[in-house]
C-alpha cells in the first residue's frame, strides 16, 4: 500500500504560522494561561501506535482439496478454530477410510485456543472432531441440529460426557478471548447453516461457510442478506467465501425445483418400488421425500446406518416432520406391495460399502434390486467420483432396474453459491482482502476471478494452499512461514499410522502381486536345511507356472550356496541378496514386478 508522504505546500505553512503567532489568549481568572509543554511524540509516531493489530489466518484444511475444513485464527495471541472436517479417500489412497487434517501445530498451542465454532452439519465440516477432541479438550459451539449431530457422533467415541457442546442461534455472538463471533443464517443443504463475522481488535473477518442464496428455501428463512450489507457498510477487513460453484455460472435454483421433480417421478413409477439415493446430512432433500410419499400413499423406510443417524436426530430436534406410521423399518418392505414403498438410501457417491453399492452389486442383505424398482440418485458425484458412481448405475440397469439421476432431470441442485451468488455477496461484504477458500485450485482461481471482476486489486487476494498462514491488518496482507499441515489417514482403528510407505506397498501389492520365498538354513554353515517354497498372490497362478517357479527356486539355492560359501551369515544381507536376485529374473521373464518377501528361519 503507498502511502501519501509529500510535505505540505510552503506558502500553505507559513501562512498557518502567521494565524498562529495573531491568536490572542484569554487570561483564565485573570491569570495568563500557560503554554502547553510540546510532546515528544510526532503525529506520524502518534498514527503509528494507534494502528490496529494483525489477525493471522491458519488453513489446516480446505484448500486445493474437497472436504477436511479447518481454519485457525489469531488475534493478540487468542486463537479459536472454525469447523474441524474430514474428507473421503480417492483411488490412490487403498483401504483408507478417511482423511482428517493434521493436528499438530492445534496440540502444541491449546493453551491458546479458546474453543471450535462449527458452520454446520455436514462431514467435511464436523468429521474431524471426535479424533480431535480425543486428544485435546475443547469446547464446541454450534446451531441446535450442528450440536445434535455432533453430539451423536461423539457418542460413538465415548466422548459426548466430557466435552462442552454449547448451542448458539443465527444472529447470536459468542466472545472466544479478543475476538467475537457472530453467526448469520444462511442457506445451504442443511438446516440451521451459518456464516461468521470475526469482530476483531484487528478488524472484522467474514467467513460464509457454505452458502447460497435461496428466496423459497424449503427449510428455515432466506439468507440473511441485508445483516452481510450492514457489515460491508461498516467495514470489513477481509472476505473468506465458498467457491466450490465459483466455475458454474449463473444461479444455483432453489431445493424447491426439487419438490416438483420427484412429484412427476413418484407419478411415473405408478407401480414400481421407489428408492431414493441422497445425502445423509441433506435433511430438507429427505423431507421433501416423505412429502411426496405421504401425498402418494407410500410407506418410508431408510437404509444406512448414518442416513438413520441424521433422520433420528433432526426428528426428536423437529427439523423433519412425519407421522410414525408412515415410516416403517426396512424388514418389513417385503410385506407391502411395491407401488406403496419409498426406500430412501446412502451410496450417491458409490461408495463401496454403502447400502446402494450393496444393492447394485447383490451384497445387500435385506435388499434384492431388479426388474420392478424405480432407482433415483438425487446427488450430484463428488469430483473424483464419477467412474465409481458410473460404475453403480451400470449394475443397476444390468439387474432392470430402471434408473433416474441428476443430468437427466432436476433431482438435485447443489447446496453451493454459483458465480453471480457470488458476485453478490462480494458486492454487499465490499472486503478490503479475499481469500477464496473450500475448493481445488480451479475453484479458487475461478473465485478470484470473481473478486477481480468486482473491482478488487490483485495484490488485495491471496490464493492460499493448506498449512499458508497468512497475516494481515487495515494496511496489508502478507504470507508468514507455514505451519505443520497435512493429511492424517484414519485405517480402521488406526489413526495416522498408514504412511506413504504403506501405501506405496498396497499399490504395488495391488497391481503386481506377491512372491513369498521361505526357506531353512542351518545356522553354524548355512546351508539349506528346507525349502525354498514359494507361495504366489496376486501374481500368477503357480499350477500354471511351474517351470517358472523351477527356474525362481533352482535361483534362490544358487543364491544361498554362494552366501554359505562366501561365510556371509547376516540375514539383511542374505535376504536381500534373494530379493534381488528372484526380481531381476522374474522381471526378465515376465516384465512384471512382483513385491518379492524373503522369509529365512534358521535351526
């Protein structure tokens, strides 16, 4: 930022000494008043110490990623963290269950940090937080269904006794040390969503969560748009906002869109058995269901243990509404006739063990599809999902079933602001900075693109990646040094103890097989007591390969007899010896790689 040093116009200052020297001072009780000492402290100093303080900005998670949101921010060394979300495994990450963010730099600073605000409901928003609060205590605020939901996932851990859940409202604020922070209604794909506004000695932060801009939601009032144009009114130092839409132009509709879709849809199935793949988390989707249901005389009933999670909590908080009766429980779909069941199920991303997965694939235990089943997947795929979604729908038609899914008609709309949403909101915040935030790099750069396009400088927004922490005040932003950031990944029980080598062990498992030599050698002179035996995964199948396996085993006694000779007795050496040798000719023969595991026992 430049700032304006010239010295004032020369005539301009002679002539205020002038005025100065002609003032008359009155006497006060008729004694001269006198002059004021001159102070030490200049005017540019005098600015210079009534400047604001820095807020700093931390990305644990969110960034040039989809899920795993969770941000920190400082203030006169107070910190409070926004959201603590996981996120789904891709392909390359074999047999993980999920992604949480790296909690380091949280563990080493929890004197300082005041407590964990939540936006809302959803996994890549809350998903994370039984591993953290596993190891650290930390109270959690958030709306009423965010703390239900919360509150029953913490139960699963045990840990729903010994934390401090504390529920707030849109339009109330919270003091967490310095800061103050206040929740805004928004719209989005669950109830009770919020936006934040950080009230800092530094100034005020806004931070949308996810949001769009809904005029006829389903659930709860509009956006509340005009409290976002008070904030920009008085001023605010910097906008953090959701750009997982920033590439989509336009408008995102409204969920009501929805509602008259899955009406002509019940109304086509006339006979068939209706089931219904959406998001657990998306409450008003589900309500929108038992709507359409109700006014066509069918019976509920869900599948999956978290759809069941989500629909119990938001029923005993109110956030859906139904009639006892006309829910049923999965056992007993089989005693109704077809044309009176609506099966509301997980699985619209395709995931392997979910209950659609299960169904496509014929493992569902309580569930046959087939000719006769009218199947919907009211979601759109995750990016990264699309083969495996692809691969479902296909297993499904191949069974008869006739299938229905977001690019065919409108049975889904996204939860998520599209570009000229955006525009609004920047036009009402007017931030000084921008910093886009949940989304890859296409969706930031395309969010910054939006900043650009509303008049904001370049150099005012930063495109950030996690572990960046940025620091900025009424005058600049600017980049301090990283901190510990990454990705945990949670295997079963196991938190953090799959690494990259692990990984690189699966996949080359996974794509080569493996060869399992084991031999006994005698200890005093090596020699070959037994074996070697050779046991095949994945690999080829030995019966089919025998003068291979001849030719590997005749290989591994050449390799032995020349270790025994050569008196080497150190079994690292020995099997490595073993390992290289059965590589390069099986590479030779086959131009494969095989993980080669030496198992040498000694008598």
């Amino acid at each position: 930022m430049s700032v304006n040093n010239r010295r004032p116009n020369s005539s301009a200052a002679k002539n205020k000494a002038v005025n100065t020297k002609r003032m008359k001072v009155k006497p006060k009780n008729g004694k001269p008043l006198k002059p004021h000492k001159r102070s030490g402290v200049n005017k540019k100093n005098s600015a210079r110490s009534e400047q604001k303080p820095p807020i700093k900005i931390m990305f644990l998670g969110g960034l040039n990623e989809i899920g795993k949101n969770t941000t920190l921010f400082e203030c006169c060394n107070d910190i409070f963290m926004l959201d603590c979300g996981m996120a789904f495994p891709d392909g390359d990450l074999l047999g993980v269950d999920l992604v949480i963010p790296d909690f380091t730099y949280v563990e080493e600073n929890i004197d300082r940090i005041k407590g964990i605000v939540i936006t809302h409901g959803h996994e890549d928003h809350i998903g994370s937080l039984p591993f953290l609060l596993s190891r650290v205590k930390l109270p959690v605020y958030g709306t009423p269904l965010t703390i239900g939901l919360i509150e029953n996932k913490l139960k699963e851990f045990n840990l729903d006794k010994k934390i401090s859940l504390n529920v707030v409202n849109a339009g109330d604020t919270i003091k967490l040390g310095c800061m103050k922070v206040e929740f805004i209604h928004v719209n989005h794909s669950i109830p009770d969503s919020v936006a934040v506004a950080i009230h800092s000695p530094a100034g005020t932060i806004v931070h949308t969560g996810d949001f769009k801009i809904d005029c006829t939601p389903v659930d709860g009032g509009m956006i509340d748009l005009a409290r976002f144009g008070e904030l920009g009114n008085k001023g605010v130092l910097a906008l953090l906002a959701d750009s997982t839409n920033a590439e989509r132009p336009g408008f995102t509709p409204t969920e009501q869109t929805v509602r008259a879709s899955f009406e002509r849809l019940f109304a086509r199935a006339e006979k068939k058995r209706i089931i219904i793949a959406t998001f657990a988390s998306n409450i008003s989707r589900i309500q929108q269901i038992i709507y359409c249901a109700e006014k066509s005389g069918r019976k509920v009933a869900f599948s999956g243990r978290s759809m069941i999670n989500y629909v119990t909590v938001a029923k005993e908080l109110g956030y859906i509404k139904f009639n006892d009766e006309l829910v049923i429980d999965i056992d007993m779909i089989k005693r109704y006739p077809p044309e009176k069941v609506v099966l509301v199920t997980t699985g619209t991303q395709g995931e392997p063990m979910s209950a659609l997965s299960r169904m496509a694939y014929s493992d569902h235990r309580k569930v046959e599809v087939g000719f006769g089943d009218f199947i919907i997947i009211s979601a759109n795929p995750i990016p990264g999902n699309e083969k495996a979604v692809g691969n479902v729908v296909n297993e499904l038609l191949k069974k008869g079933c006739e299938v229905v899914h977001e690019s065919m008609y409108e049975v889904h709309v996204s939860g998520h602001a599209c570009r000229e949403e955006l525009k609004i909101m920047h036009g009402l915040v007017k931030p000084k900075f921008f910093i886009p935030v949940h989304g890859e790099q296409k969706h930031l750069r395309k969010h910054a693109d939006v900043a650009l396009e509303m008049g904001m400088e370049h150099k005012n927004i930063f495109i950030g990646d996690i572990g960046n922490v940025v620091e900025l005040n009424e005058h600049y932003l600017k980049q301090l040094p990283s901190i510990q950031a990454g990705k945990i990944l949670v295997d079963g029980l196991g938190v953090g103890d799959v690494g990259s080598i692990v990984l690189r062990d699966r996949k080359h498992l996974g794509q080569d097989g493996i060869l399992i030599i084991v031999a006994t050698l005698d200890t005093g002179n090596g020699n070959i007591i037994s074996g070697p035996d050779i046991v095949s995964r994945g690999f080829v199948y030995v019966r089919e390969a025998e003068d291979l396996f001849d030719e590997v085993r005749a290989n591994v006694d050449d390799i032995l007899y020349d270790c025994a000779f050569e008196n080497i007795h150190d079994w690292a050496t020995i099997k490595n010896r073993v390992k290289d040798g059965v590589s390069k000719l099986i590479y030779d023969r086959t131009h494969r790689s095989p993980m080669i595991l030496p198992i040498i026992m000694d008598v």
